[in-house]
C-alpha cells in the first residue's frame, strides 16, 4: 500500500483549433501528466492545467511545487489517506491547487484501482446514468459562432455554451445569433470569462430575456465578489461564479454573501477531488446548484471530473469537452463528444499511451 514512485511529464497537447475566451487565446495546452506507482506495482494517474490568470500557477511552477515539494511527502507513505496527503500538502505550501489536484486525481485512481472499483465508487456510487457534454463555442464573429451553433444541434448536443465578454452591442449580437441558429429544445448558456462590469452585464441579460439563456457564468472581474452579488440580486437570471471561487472557503463565502446562484468547480482551483466533493454538498445544502468544469484538460483530469460530476446529485452540469478539443489525447475518452459514458472499469477506467506521453514531453522528472 506504499508509494514507491512518482513520475512527473511535462506534455504539449495539440488543440485541434484555437481557442479564444475573453482574457487568453490559446494554441496548445501545457498539461503536466503525473504518475503515481505503488510498491505493489498499481499505478494510478493524474494532471494539471493550469490558468495562470486564475490561480497565479505557471506550467514551470507548478511542475516544480509537484517534483519539488509535494511529490517527496508522499514517497514511501501509504496512497490510501488522502485526506492525510491535503493536509499535509496545505501545511508545506499554500495554494496552489493544480499542482495538488494533479497528485489528489493520481491518489484516486490509484486507490479505486488498488480496490477494483471505478473511481464513482469511491466518490458515493453512480446518481447520473451518463453525463450530457455541451458544445463549448470560442469568442468569434456572430455568423461563425452560429454557424457552429447549428453545427452542434445537428451533432446531437442538448446544450451550447459561447464564450463573451467583448462590447455590449457585439455580445447582444452573438446572443441573438446563435439562439436563432439554435433547434428550439437545445439549452443555451453564456460564459462571459469577467468580461463585463455590472452595469453592462445587467443591460445584456435585460435586453437578451427572450432568448432564454439558462444561465450567465462569471459576467464580472475575479476581483469582486460584491460585484457578483449585485448582478445576482438585481436580476432573475440566474448567474454562475466562477474563476473567484477555488475552495471551500470561497464556496461558504458565496453562501454567506448570496454572490451567485450556481457555482462553476474545477479540480484545478479546488485542489482536486477532495475539495470539489465538501464544495458540492456545501452547494446543496446552501440551495446552490453546481457544474463541474474544466480548463481544457486531456482524458486524465476530463475524467476525474466526470467521475465526481456521475457521482453527486447536486451536479447538474458539466463543461467537459478539453479531450473534444485535442487532436492528441493520451488516451481514449469513453463516449462520443456528445455526452460520456462511465464504464465499470477500475480507476479513470482508461489505459493511458504511456509511449504517446512520451512522445508529447517536453520534460520529465522522477522522484522515488
Ligand atoms: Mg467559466
């Protein structure tokens, strides 16, 4: 039950487009792929994304806080407390959260594989039966954004979200022109990545009613969580906090300041399963429904959040889709891009192309 190793690949994952929100584009995706294997021989995986905009982590950093700092606590002490490992892990460095969530995933597979089980198990058992993927659609001109709209209905998507952010008058013109390109049972939903100040947030939603957005995420700054809360409470739209709100602690203070009526987790702010797990039962028990998001990760992290969001009833959605983003993943999604399906298979329950890994390195380090 002792672990024995653990390997650290820093890997370039190609984006098959593109991909363009309101603070960043990106071409490709600095993942870092993270190894952990026992003295029994199981091995379990995990990774971080980060967003240096939202959690001050740079791919190098956080490298570093894993090979350098975390990784050596965990060599030669059992893999099945993680709870232990946070602990630990909070006290030796502060923040930080990808670089803890890439070896929080890895303790979780490792366990569930140890176990036989899949991940979910650990994680209370199944609540959902499959988890519907939305469309995730870039910041573009109205008419492609549209087009890729009604692309996405015809595929089968029940929901599209479209990244905003830009001008009042622009981002009315996208709302307008997707809805109107969208089949009539699809969902819509707005991502405005803190685009807007309140004020503009408020006209928007006023003047976009009648395409029925079903919810607006982060319309505001990260810097202001009293800005949040007055788009909350000047609207019935309903709105959704995102990059200011990482932990536990941000999750009681949207509770305690009523900043948003939905709240968006990802294990790369949380820290990982640990925290995302406390966040969404916090979220039920305050009346806040949650999704589980994403930065664009490969199948590794997509799954631990899927496995987390099949898992609990107060996740009511995701936004899933990096493995639908990347041209090479380093193993195969179960599923379609329209929606993941979770096997019974033990851990992530995906064999991981370690020669693929490899391949996409641009780093490696060992700590045993
Ligand atoms: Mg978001």
């Amino acid at each position: 039950m002792q672990i024995k190793q653990i390997t650290v690949y820093g890997v370039r994952l190609p984006l098959k487009q593109p991909f363009k929100i309101a603070y960043d584009t990106y071409e490709d995706i600095e993942s870092i792929l993270v190894r952990i294997e026992s003295t029994s021989g199981d091995v379990g995986w995990g990774e971080a994304v980060v967003d240096q905009h939202v959690s001050g982590e740079t791919w190098q950093s956080a490298r570093q806080i894993i090979a350098r700092e975390l990784a050596p606590l965990l060599i030669g002490r059992s893999f099945d407390s993680i709870g232990a490992f946070h602990k630990t892990a909070e006290t030796r460095i502060r923040h930080s959260p990808s670089a803890k969530a890439a070896l929080d995933i890895a303790l979780h597979d490792l366990l569930a594989r140890h176990c036989k089980v899949p991940l979910y198990a650990l994680l209370g058992g199944r609540y959902h039966a499959r988890l519907e993927v939305p469309s995730v659609i870039s910041m573009l001109e109205p008419e492609e954004m549209a087009r890729q709209a009604r692309d996405a209905c015809a595929r089968g998507h029940t929901s599209v979200k479209i990244k905003l952010g830009d001008t009042s008058e622009m981002d009315i013109e996208r709302i307008a022109r997707v809805r109107e390109a969208m089949m009539p049972g699809v969902a819509l939903r707005v991502d405005a990545n803190q685009g807007w100040s309140a004020k503009q947030a408020l006209h928007i939603i006023r003047q976009t009613v009648s395409y029925r957005v079903d919810w607006f995420e982060q319309p505001v700054s990260i810097e202001s969580l009293d800005a949040l809360s007055q788009v909350t409470r000047a609207t019935e739209a309903v709105i959704m906090a995102d990059e200011p709100i990482h932990g536990v602690r941000d999750m009681l203070e949207v509770v305690r300041r009523q900043a948003a009526d939905m709240v968006n987790i990802k294990l790369m702010k949380s820290g990982g399963l640990h925290a995302a797990r406390i966040m969404a039962e916090v979220g039920c028990a305050a009346g806040i429904p949650c999704q589980i998001g994403s930065m664009v990760e490969s199948s590794v992290a997509t799954l631990a959040g899927a496995h987390l969001a099949i898992a609990h009833g107060n996740i009511v959605a995701n936004d899933l889709v990096g493995p639908a983003m990347i041209s090479h993943d380093v193993a195969d999604m179960p599923g379609s891009d329209t929606h993941i399906e979770l096997s019974d298979a033990p851990g992530l329950g995906i064999w991981i192309d370690e020669e693929r890994v490899r391949a996409l390195s641009t780093f490696e380090d060992r700590i045993d």
